[in-house]
C-alpha cells in the first residue's frame, strides 16, 4: 500500500511540474531580454556592485548609452528627412 501512494505521489508532482514549465518564457524571448539587457549597459553589472554597474565600467556604460542616444537621434532624422510619397 506505501509503494502505490508513492507511485501516485510521484505522477501527480511530475504532472504538476511539467505544467509549471510550459507557461514559462520562450527562448526567443529570454534571448531578446538578454540583448536589450547588454544595449542597456546591464551586462556590466557584477555580483559585487548588484544592483548598480560596477564603478570600473561606470564611463564605458555612459558612452555606451551616448552612442545609442546619438544613433538613435541620427536614425530620427534620416527618416524625417526622407521623401514621402515616392513609390517608384
């Protein structure tokens, strides 16, 4: 009788954690919060300065966000500059 309760306990644990992973993220989606997590300069983040960036790559974070800001005004104003209209 205590061999069959465990058996029966063991399937309804695996059924019930089988299902808690279905509802979790998918690859691509933990991929892409891994590269939104290095343009936003969070990869320079160590388990000693948790939960700033590390003093060391203090600078190299500020011109990291420079340059994205600075792209990001460049690629604004080559679209606003584009000719509208033009389906040739």
């Amino acid at each position: 009788m205590k061999k069959l309760a465990i058996a029966a306990l063991s399937v309804v644990v695996l059924a019930a954690s089988s299902g808690a992973f279905a509802e979790g993220k998918t690859r691509a989606q933990v991929y892409q919060e891994l590269i939104e997590a290095q343009q936003n300069g969070l990869d320079y983040i160590t388990d000693a300065s948790y939960p700033d960036v590390n003093p060391v790559f203090a600078q190299q974070v500020k011109n990291h966000k420079e340059a994205l800001a600075a792209q990001a005004a460049a690629n604004r104003v080559a679209k606003g500059s584009a000719p509208a209209g033009n389906a040739n």
